[in-house]
C-alpha cells in the first residue's frame, strides 16, 4: 500500500525537523521553578548555574552533566563572576535572618564554585548584581544604590545612593565594567516628582563615583559594552539600544520578535553576539502563554537572525564561542547548542510550557480563540469570539518552533477548520496574531 504524497511530504518534513535540530536538553528539574537563574562559564569545560533557592549547578564538561552543589543556606541567587584563577563571587537575597525582614548575601568561593562562604550581608537591601574587577575590588548594586569593596568584600562604602539624584527610591538591575576603571549600571529611579526615570549610570574611576549619563523612555533590563565606544543596551518592551560613543547617544535597533523584554545580551566578539527575549501573549481574562526569542548578530548588532518558539521562559544566554552555546530558563532547563540557534530538540519538556491561568491547560476560556475538538484526531475547528478584531496573521508552528504550511486559510464568519489528519501525532501551536496582541493556541494531535 502506498502512501499518499502529501502525508510522505509531511513525515519527511518532520524527519527534517528533528534531524537538524539544534539544541539538546542538558539539564531539567521539575521541582525547581527557579523565576531568575544564570549559567556563565569561566573556560571551555567550566560553568555555573545559579538561581532561586540555593540551587547552584556546575559543570566540568563543556555542559554535557551538571552536578548539584550542596549549600545548606536558602538563597535567591541572583548574579554570579568569576575572578582569577579560582574565586567566584555570588550575591543573592534571603527573606528572614537574624530578625530582618530582607537580607542580601555576598558569596564567596574559591575553589571555582565547589564550596561557598558568606563574605558580607546588606540588612534590609535586595542587590541584583555585582562586578569584580579582580580578586579584590569589586561592586554590588541593587534597591538603594551602590558599594563598592577594595578588600574582598570584608568591608563595604556606599559611592552612589538614591539621594544624590533626589530620588524617593532607587532599583538598580545590572552593572557591567569594560576594564578596571571604566563601568555602568542600569536601572530605574523613583523622583519625587514626575514620572519614573530610566537611567544609565557610568564610572572612570574604578566605581568610587558615578554620574548619570542618560536617561531612557523605557524600562532598562540589559546592557554589554564590547569596549570603551560600543554597547548595548536592552528595554521592556523589547527594544535594543546600540552606541558608538560610550553611552552619550544611542540608536534604537528594534528587534520586533520581543514582545515583552530583551532580559540578555551576550557578545563573545566585537562582531558576534546574542540576545534572549521574553514573549508572553496575554489574553482578556490575564491568562497568558510564553515562549521566547534568541538572536544572533555577527555584524555588531546592524543585523539580526532570530529563532522565536512557544516555550519556558529564558532567563539567560551564554556562548563559549560561535559553535557551543548555552541558555537557562526556568525549571532549571539548561539547553546547549552546537552553534546554530534554531530548532528545538524532540525530547523538549512541552508539558511544562505555561498557557492559561492555571499554566497547563489546553483550552483557555477567556481567549479570543477556541479550538475543537482539543485534542483531535484529524479536523479541528479554531472559533474567534464575536469581539475578536481581524487577525492579521495565523500560522501553525511544529513543536520545534517551525512554520507548517497550511495554506490559504478562508474564514466562515468567524470559524475556520484546519486539517491535521496528515501530520504525525504530537503537539502544535496556532500562533494568531490581531493588531494589538498575539494568542497561541496548543493543540494536541492524537
């Protein structure tokens, strides 16, 4: 018996699919949701993974096993470097020691992540970040301002405070330093007047002083300086900044894939880099499906190749070098990648991908669009509410993020069918995109 062309067609597609895909599943934990989480390493065999609760992962392998590391302490692991030889400073926060309502913690290890010491606390602080520029001086940054260290973190001064800039309040998100003297901090200040200010901070002088280089019209979540000219700079919504001045003007690169937020940017020359972006579609109810977004430039940011998927939210992105790439989301979801960004692996964990209010659902009852029967065997029926505008796009998406060419699609009042009889068993997205928001709609075929 002969098969039909078009379903040959398709299980060959499919064969493609998984045959070139790119990225592999290194390490999942379904018992950590881990909101924030980082991987970086220090070489071509050495990494970290640090986030919520402790959970501190390493790898001696270029990525291939990660091994859990013991720390007796409840941390929310928030930023991480390695300095020299050896050491690895960590700072993170905690919700309750001895009396305080909020406690932010300095680690310090020096046996490249193995064994950890608490070096310093903050009272009543929540630091999200730090950078070393050796073994011994270094910076945190957080909610009230910066301190800065010279002797390893025994002793702390605070250099830059919300009260300079006559702010009521102060968060800021990440810092970075280009070399030993020269560095920035992004984050936003709460005036006591006006609107919120989106600020740019820069020190010459090895972090003692800071002054306020610019201000942004959006949120700051991200920033990468290569060197002492060029950076970048990411927002919420998912806008990409480029300089070539050292932060005095920027150009806006708008990387239309994220809906949301550019959370990381990653460079590994001044010529090659990567961006992860967080996508959430949000329905009429506050329901919302995730996927996210990862992009590659080798012309310093003047171009991008984007791969986009349904999926767990990313948190961050880091390359080795052009060919061995990892990202880490939530669940402690470690993927590596052989260089190429597109196609996700066949044992992708879709279970866990959030979609609705309750974050596993396949029907959610306040979106514009309904499909049925859900899961199906072959036809199904996707029905836009009366109130829904004319969609401006609908594409259906392989598990692996691909496009699936259904054709012309014709709506009958406000239904259409779609045949998957064809294709082979497993999840899809109807990815429906209207003026002012986009759906994604899973759908299990039998």
């Amino acid at each position: 018996m002969k098969l039909p062309r078009i379903v040959i067609a398709i299980l060959f597609f499919q064969f493609c699919i998984e045959a070139k895909a790119q990225w592999s599943v290194k390490h999942l934990d379904e018992t950590q949701y881990t909101w924030n989480n980082l991987v970086k390493f220090k070489n071509d065999s050495l990494g970290l993974f640090m986030g919520d609760n402790s959970n501190i992962l390493k790898t001696t392998d270029v990525g291939e096993n990660w091994s859990k590391v013991l720390f007796k302490r409840k941390i929310n692991l928030n930023d991480f470097q390695f300095v020299g030889d050896s050491v690895v400073y960590a700072i993170g926060d905690s919700d309750f020691e001895n009396g305080e309502s909020r406690i932010s913690i300095l680690l310090k290890s020096q046996d490249n992540g193995d064994t950890w010491d608490s070096v310093a606390s903050f009272p009543r602080q929540i630091l999200f970040s730090l950078s070393f520029q050796d073994a011994t001086t270094g910076i945190v940054a957080g909610y009230s301002g910066i301190y800065r260290t010279t002797d390893s973190g025994k002793t702390w001064s605070s250099v830059w405070n919300y009260t300079l800039l006559d702010y009521l309040n102060v968060e800021l998100k990440k810092t970075c330093f280009i070399n030993s003297k020269i560095g920035f901090a992004v984050g936003i200040g709460n005036p006591k007047y006006g609107m919120y200010d989106n600020i740019l901070l820069k020190t010459v002088d090895s972090g003692m002083s800071w002054d306020t280089l610019c201000t942004f019209k959006h949120e700051l979540t991200s920033i990468c300086f290569l060197n002492e000219d060029i950076g970048f700079i990411g927002t919420e919504p998912g806008i990409l900044y480029k300089t070539v001045d050292g932060g005095l003007t920027w150009t806006e690169k708008n990387i239309t894939e994220f809906w949301n937020g550019i959370s990381f940017i990653h460079f590994i020359s001044n010529k090659i880099g990567f961006v992860l972006g967080v996508q959430r579609a949000i329905t009429t109810g506050g329901a919302s499906s995730t996927s996210f977004s990862v992009s590659k430039t080798k012309d310093c940011g003047e171009t991008w190749e984007t791969f986009s998927s349904p999926g767990i939210p990313l948190n961050s992105i880091y390359f080795i070098n052009d060919s061995t790439g990892f990202v880490s989301g939530q669940y402690s979801l470690i993927m590596k990648t052989s260089g190429k960004i597109n196609e996700l692996p066949s044992d992708y964990p879709w279970h866990l991908v959030q979609y609705g209010s309750a974050g596993k659902g396949l029907s959610d009852p306040n979106s514009l669009v309904k499909a049925f029967p859900n899961p199906t065997n072959g036809m199904v029926t996707l029905q836009l509410e009366n109130s829904a505008p004319s969609p401006e796009s609908i594409r259906l998406l392989s598990s692996s993020g691909q496009t699936i060419d259904i054709g012309d699609l014709k709506l009958n009042g406000n239904s259409f069918q779609l045949d998957l009889s064809g294709l082979v068993s497993g999840m899809y997205f109807l990815k429906v995109t209207f003026p002012k928001k986009t759906e994604l709609v899973k759908i299990l075929k039998n």
